[in-house]
C-alpha cells in the first residue's frame, strides 16, 4: 500500500479525516500564534526587558532574529500536532508518518539536502548569470547572529510543515478518496493557500513545489526529499536576503514574477528527479506491508 493510502479504512473513514483535518487546522489557529509569542516573551526576558512595544514591532517585523526564530518554533508544534493526529484520530503508530519503512530514513534525509542545497541554488545562480544579479551588500545588521539563529530553527519548520501538508494532509485526503493524486493535490493547494497574499505567480510557484513535493512522498516512500528541498529553500532564500534585500525585505514579498517562477519551477523539478533517482539507486521502499500488521 502506497504512502498516501495508508489510513485505516472502514465505514466512517470519511468522517474521521474530516474530523482530524478540522481538529488539525484548529490546533494550527490556535496554539502556533500563542507559542509564537511565548517565544517572543523569552526573547524579551534574555535581551533584558526595556520596551516591549518597540521590541514586538522590530521582531514582528523581523529586525530581529528574535521574530523568524519565535516564528519558525512556534511552526514546529505541527510536528507533535501530526503525530498525535495519526495517533489518536485515526489509530496509526506515528513512525508511520515519516515513512513507509517505518520511521524516518535519516541518510535518505541528509542525502537529500545535499542534493538540494546543490540543485536549487546551481539553478538560482543560473538566473542571475543569464538575467540580472541582485545588488549585493556586505549584510544587514546583526547578519551572524540572523544566520546562527536561522540555521538552527528553520530546518525544524521546513520539517513542521512537510510532516503537516505533505504527511497529515496527504495521508488523510489520499485515504478518504482512496486516490494518491487527490492526496498531493488537495495538500499541495492547501500549502499554497496557506501563505495568504500572493500575486499568482507565487501562488503557483508555491502550488508547485507542493505537488513536487507530494509526488516525491509517493513516489519515494516517505517524508525524506521533501524536508530535503523545504530546509534548503528556505535557509537559502534567508542566506541571499541577508546579503542583498535583507530579511525585513524578504518576509514583506507578496509577489514575484512569472520568468523567477519558472526558474524556481525548474530548480523543483531537476531536484525532484534527482532525488527519486537516488532513492531508486537506494532501493527504499514505497510501500508499506499488510496495514493489518502495524495499525495501533
């Protein structure tokens, strides 16, 4: 059984994933803002205290590091808030999220990103030497402790958010259709919806790399290359920002055009096959055995 379809099936499946799909999203409202300013409050309390008005406007708006990391934290709740849903709602040992193995295939993983951080920005720098490079500068304020920071917290995040969209949500549309491409698709439009205003090429931009990422899950067994992709995407667009828009500038992008996404579009897809060549090369496994062995 593939990845997407692994669900315990019966007569009230249906109604289960919508339950766990509006009890997840709820838990998304509600305790990923309160753990964001949880967060906040430590930063404050280490810095001292002072001003705490003018501290959540610099963090808020990411003048501090203070703001992505209480961010990026705050998102790794979706991590717990997966498992307890596969565990609780529908009755499935949590392993099974990360992969059809089960558990997580941590070389697989590292793989991956190695993968990625060559693909994505090779693909990134092929742009820039065929168009127009960015206006380089020697880096904001405070650039290292941004970068020290943002290395350590953003890959929990990248991996929040693939356990939630491309785990939970995919696992959960998949079986109640019974289809893995509704799977992919239903969670890749919902990532995408997800990031609230956007012009439509970064909408699609985002559509996109969910449905690549969805597909490698299927394709692969396994959360792996997604995480691979997310973390590295992710840490570089915050490397670059730092050195040219600065991170203010970067969490205030609503828009991008269409020829930037379809580069971004292209570097998703060459990783995309480079990584299910790998795992092919690997020999991982992309289905799970007889349900009826590991539910519970």
């Amino acid at each position: 059984m593939h990845y997407p379809l692994v669900l315990p099936r019966g007569p009230f499946l249906g109604m289960t994933v919508v339950f766990g799909i509006l009890l997840g999203f709820s838990a998304y409202a509600l305790l990923i803002p309160v753990a964001n300013q949880v967060f906040l409050r430590i930063g404050f309390a280490l810095r001292g205290g002072g001003d705490w008005a003018a501290y959540a406007a610099d963090a808020g708006a990411y003048r501090l590091p203070d703001g992505p990391v209480a961010g990026h934290l705050a998102l790794a709740l979706l991590i717990p808030i997966s498992l307890l849903l596969t565990r609780y709602v529908h009755g499935l040992r949590p392993r099974w999220l990360a992969s059809v193995q089960p558990g997580m295939r941590w070389r697989y993983l590292l793989m991956t990103v190695v993968v990625a951080a060559v693909l994505l920005n090779a693909v990134i720098w092929a742009q820039w030497g065929l168009g127009e490079m960015p206006v380089w500068t020697n880096g904001q304020p405070g650039w290292v402790s941004f970068l020290l920071l943002i290395a350590v917290s953003s890959p929990l995040q990248a991996a929040a958010e693939e356990f939630f969209f491309r785990g939970y949500l995919l696992q959960a549309i998949g079986s109640a259709t019974g289809r893995a491409w509704v799977g992919v698709v239903g969670s890749a439009l919902l990532f995408a919806l997800m990031h609230g205003i956007q012009n439509p090429a970064l909408f699609v931009h985002r559509l996109v790399f969910g449905l690549v990422a969805g597909a490698l899950v299927v394709l692969t067994g396994g959360l792996e290359a997604a995480i691979g992709a997310h973390i590295v995407n992710n840490i570089s667009s915050y490397v670059y920002a730092l050195f040219s828009v600065t991170v203010e500038g970067l969490r205030t992008v609503t828009g991008i055009s269409w020829a930037e996404a379809g580069w971004n579009i292209l570097a998703f897809t060459v990783f995309g096959l480079a990584a299910w060549w790998l795992a092919r090369k690997l020999n991982l496994a992309t289905t799970t055995p007889d349900p009826d062995l590991w539910r519970g």
